[in-house]
C-alpha cells in the first residue's frame, strides 16, 4: 500500500462517507491490480450492476480493515444483506467472514470462537 500525501490524508477525513469508505477500499483492497478510482467505484455501484457488487463486496471482505464499516458505507441494507447470504454459501467458510457476517447481522452465534467464556 503506498503512503498518502499530506493533501490525501486531509481529504480523505473530509467529505461524504461513501467517497471515504471508496477511497479507503482503493488504498486497501486494490494492489494496483486494476484501473479503478473511487469515483468509478461509486459510480458503478450506483448502477446496480450485481456483477460489480459482488466484486466489490468480495475485495472489501476479503482484504478490508475494517469490512463491516465499508460494506455499510457503500451498500443500503437491502443490497448487503442478500450479498452476504451469497458470500456465506459460497465463499470459504473462515473465522474473518463469520465475523464480518456476525457484526453486520448481529447474530453473534456466527462468530462463537470470539465469545466471551464463561
């Protein structure tokens, strides 16, 4: 991941959440691998491609710092909860998507391994 500039950093922390969320997502998720801003990223999941939402969805979960606050910042409810009932049947079955999935649905019975003991 490359260092931000000064300039970067300030804008990063001012503006819209969606444009935070996309920009962070860039800097995390995108190893150079692609030709994509965060601009683009936004502007593709506004048109409700489910192709692109599923590639967005997936990047975030699987290489996010913090994928819950993302996947919220750029996804309404009813688009990220029938996106994360895929991702449960089909993604590989880890300890970071059942967390992911237990803090976006608060079912805490996902992610039992990270309970409290008693």
């Amino acid at each position: 991941m490359r260092e931000l500039k000064c300039s970067e950093k300030i804008y990063i922390h001012m503006g819209n959440p969606k444009m935070i969320s996309a920009r962070t997502v860039l800097l995390e998720c995108f190893w150079k691998d692609y030709q994509i801003s965060a601009e683009e990223i936004l502007s593709r999941l506004a048109e409700n491609d489910p192709g692109f939402d599923r590639f967005i969805f997936s990047k975030i979960v699987e290489n996010s710092s913090y994928p819950s606050r993302h996947i919220r910042a750029l996804f309404e409810p009813e688009k990220w909860q029938p996106l994360l009932d895929r991702y449960m049947k089909t993604g590989r079955d880890t300890k970071r998507l059942r967390l992911v999935a237990a803090n976006m649905t608060g079912n805490r019975d996902l992610a039992k391994e990270y309970a409290w003991r008693t």
